[in-house]
C-alpha cells in the first residue's frame, strides 16, 4: 500500500511539474521580442515569486513520492520474505516433531 500511495504522489507531482512548464511557457513567451530566432534564456532568479514555490514544492513531492514507493516496495519484499521463511520454519518444527 505504501508503495501505490507513492507512486500516486509521484505522477501527481509529474503531472504538476508538466502543467507548470505549460504555464512557464506560456507565461514567459513574449519575452525573446520580435525577433522569434533569437534564443532568451532565463535564469531561475528571474523568475516570478508564485512560480519558483510552486516548481520548489512538486521537486521536493516528486522526491519524497519517489522514496516513498521504493521504500514502500522494499518494505513490502521484506515482509512477503519474513512471512515465507517464517511459515517454512514453522511448517518444520511441526513435522519433526
């Protein structure tokens, strides 16, 4: 379970991060003027304000659904394994008995 919510939480934050660069574009268009070949490039300092948290907030939940699914799976292998090797020793001890 730990491993779907994560993986939830990632393609939310994917999903943010990919509507973001949307409005990034659209929102910093206009800013190369009339010449449409040259190639402006913007730094991240002059960025708005609004769009640096919000490019800030889906990097770090994008992070932390990332870990949060590969944890989550690693948990769930360890588990299944404990839970397999456990039934297998106690299936053991009751035939030699």
């Amino acid at each position: 379970m730990r491993g779907l919510c994560g993986s939830i939480i990632t393609a939310g934050a994917l999903i943010g991060l990919g509507l973001s660069a949307l409005g990034l574009g659209t929102r910093y268009q206009n800013l190369a003027g009339n010449d449409p070949a040259s190639i402006t490039y913007l730094k991240w300092v002059q960025l708005d304000t609004p769009m640096m948290l919000i490019i800030v907030v889906l990097l770090s939940s994008l992070i932390v659904g990332l870990a949060t699914a590969f944890l989550g799976l690693a948990y769930h292998h360890e588990r299944r394994h404990y839970e397999r090797t456990h039934g297998l020793s106690e299936s053991m001890s009751r035939a030699t008995r």
